[in-house]
C-alpha cells in the first residue's frame, strides 16, 4: 500500500495497530514475520504504546500484554524485559535470522516443552532497568477505568511484588536510583550508569502510581510507605534538572537526555516550564528529521559492543526515533491548552500542528514508519547488518495519540 495523506496514515496505521497484537500473547513492536521483533513482547515498548494508544482504544491487548508478562514474574520479583516466540538474537545475524523460528521450535517447543522464553535483564546482552517503572505506571494508568479497576486488582500483589524487587535490588541513594554501569534502559546501545535522568524520571513517577494504586485497594501500610518515598524522590529529581531547562543524562553527566526532558515534562512540569524546555529543545536537539536523543552524543568508547559488530554505533546515539517528537506533541498540545498566556497557546498550537503534518510527510515519503531514521536526510537508518522495522509499534502508538489530541484543540 502506498501511503499518500493523513487519512491513509490514520487508517492503515489502526489496522496495522490491531496487527501488532497477538491475542493470548500480547502486543509486538513489528507486525510483519518477516522483521526481527516479530513475535516478541517488548515490556518498555508495549508499556509506551499502551500509555499511547491501547489502554484506551484496545485494552485487550493491554490486558493480555500484562497477563503474558506477570506469567513469567520470578519469585523475587522480577519481570521480564521481554517475552520471545521466537530467537531474537539468531534473528539479528545476517543471513542467519531465518533460524530464528524453527530452531526455537525444535529447542523451545520440541525439547524444553514450552511455547514461550523470557528474558530477564543481564541475559541476551540487555540491561532494562526501566521495565518495572513502565509497568507500574500503564497499569495505574489502566486501573482508572471501570474494567481496569477490576482487572489491575487482580494482579496488584504482583505488580506490588514487582516494586518491592526494585526497592529492594535498587535502593534510593538520597532519593534517587543508582545504578551499575550497564546497558541501564531503553538506548541500550550505550554502555552508562550512575544516578541517570530517564530511570530516576519513570522510578519516580512509578511510586506515585504504586501509592495511588495501594490506596485504590486500601493497602494503607504500602500506600504511606510509597508516599514518603515519593515526595523524597520527586524533590531530589529538581536535582537532575537542569537550569537551562532539560533533565541531564545523569547527575554526574550533564548532556541532554531529551527522552528524560520530555518525560519530565509530561509527568511532574507545568506548561509554563516546559516552555523553557521547549525552547532548549528546539536549539539544541531538532534536526531536519526530528528530536535526537542526547546532546552533546556520547563517544565511541560508551557504545555497547555488540552493536558497534553490527556498524550501528548510532542506533540511540545519532539516529532519530519518530516517536519521541510525537510524544512531545503530547506536551506542545498541553501548552496550547492551558498555558495562561493566551498567545502562547496560540504559536504551541501551530507548532504541534507543524510537527505532526512534518512527521506525517516523513512517513508518507518513506512510504512507511520506520523504527529509526538518519538526523539529516529523512531516510530509515538502514544497514548492511540491520534493517529497521518499517512500521514500529512505538511510531504508530504515538502518531495516533498526537493524532488524538490535535482534534482537541
């Protein structure tokens, strides 16, 4: 299908959007079988994209997603960062990715006697600390309807039991998250640690959603407990900001950390701040394409080796992911709404409208929405070694919801 307008976008995406989920298993970054992350359950991108789009438009695939990912919590706690039917690193290998379904048949299936292998963080070269945040706060978010009030009670003592595995694994150092040098979260490409924005930013909102969810079933010794531990963490974060108005990549590490920034934003800052940070953005991080995710970037030496094998060095280093720039249409919207100057409203409203129908033509002349494109020419960042899914679940799940709230306003 050839992609020509919004309204093409707009349909084929909420079909593409029903495609990614597989009923009794969950929602997957790629509908095509032919593309790596097909038949796997990504906890951090089915998190985004039901925050985006499936809790309110197809909680059932919601729903199944959690069921699949609690059906595989360790007795301490832990979740796993992704849920596989397939081999996913045999996928990766030029040449090789064919092997990836029938030998997890005949290894998984055949052998081991079971349909499905989780992968939990520091197996398969994959860090994900970020995991049990997204979570915690797509299943608050879901409990405020009528039928995730019921659903999420059902599952609270493990979602509880999931929280208590990061206070546990990770204790707050005077309010913050401090974590071993790994490949810590969602760019885990790059090798980082130390008291990071984006884990600190998600931790800390997360623990609003647990004593939130801890009052709604009337657990009151856990919801005193998350709401201390709240207030220290959300006045300790103002420490990761900067005042020149973004969220650094660490307290130690003052680079931009523009998914942070925008995070932030979303949960914890007033319109008239983000506007400062709007401003910063634009600046320091817009390229033709969009939002890139650090800057100044990191260097060679801080690039996990695995994709520095692969040539794909700037895989969240140097490339642009769509959905980041639509999800800060989400706090470009919100300024149009309720900023109290009215001329504000008025230049955040054309410019959220300028970012989505900019966005929009580069799908269109892409003929698709590819999971990462090169900052400067509006091309998919494709290589020898790898080839990027051509509709990703985050892009779709983020376009809708901008979608969305543009027709608000």
């Amino acid at each position: 299908m050839k992609l020509r307008d919004s309204a093409d976008l707009n349909l084929h995406f909420r079909v593409q959007l029903e495609n990614h989920y597989k009923k009794g298993f969950g929602i997957m970054p790629t509908a095509d079988p032919n593309e790596v992350f097909y038949n796997q359950v990504w906890v951090r991108d089915a998190a985004h994209a039901s925050l985006n789009y499936y809790i309110d438009e197809f909680p059932e695939a919601f729903e199944d997603t959690l069921v699949t990912i609690l059906r595989y919590q360790k007795s301490d706690g832990a979740l796993p960062l992704r849920v596989e039917r397939e081999y996913l690193l045999l996928k990766l290998i030029p040449g090789l990715g064919w092997l990836g379904r029938p030998f997890f048949r005949l290894i998984e299936h055949i052998i081991r006697g079971r349909r499905e292998r989780p992968i939990y963080t520091g197996e398969d070269f994959n860090g994900a600390r970020d995991t049990v945040p997204l979570i915690l706060i797509a299943a608050h978010r879901y409990s405020r309807s009528v039928e995730g009030k019921a659903f999420i009670k059902d599952r609270y003592k493990q979602l509880l039991r999931a929280y208590r595995y990061v206070t546990d694994e990770y204790p707050l150092h005077e309010g913050l998250i401090e974590l071993p040098k790994s490949t810590s979260d969602w760019a885990d490409s790059i090798v980082r640690g130390g008291k990071l924005g984006l884990i600190n930013v998600l931790w800390t909102e997360s623990q609003r959603a647990m004593h939130e969810l801890a009052l709604l079933y009337e657990d009151s010794e856990t919801a005193q407990e998350t709401g201390t531990l709240f207030a220290e963490s959300h006045a300790t974060l103002r420490d990761l900001y900067d005042p020149a108005g973004y969220i650094r990549c660490s307290l130690s590490d003052g680079r931009i950390d523009t998914v942070a920034s925008i995070m932030y934003a979303i949960f914890f800052l007033a319109p008239e701040e983000s506007v400062g940070m709007q401003n910063l953005l634009r600046e320091r991080v817009l390229r033709r394409v969009g939002l890139v995710n650090f800057d100044p970037p990191y260097g060679a030496k801080d690039i996990y080796w695995a994709f520095k094998v692969i040539s794909h060095g700037g895989y969240h280093n140097a490339y642009v992911w769509p959905w980041i720039t639509l999800q800060n249409i989400v706090i470009k919207v919100r300024i149009a709404q309720t900023h109290h100057d009215q001329t504000v409203r008025a230049i955040y409203k054309e410019e959220a409208r300028r970012d989505f129908s900019d966005i929009s033509q580069l799908f269109i002349d892409s003929n698709g929405a590819y999971e990462i494109y090169l900052p400067d020419t509006r091309k998919p960042a494709q290589t020898r070694f790898y080839k990027p899914p051509r509709f990703f679940l985050a892009n779709l799940a983020t376009w809708e919801n901008a979608r969305m709230q543009l027709d608000r306003i």
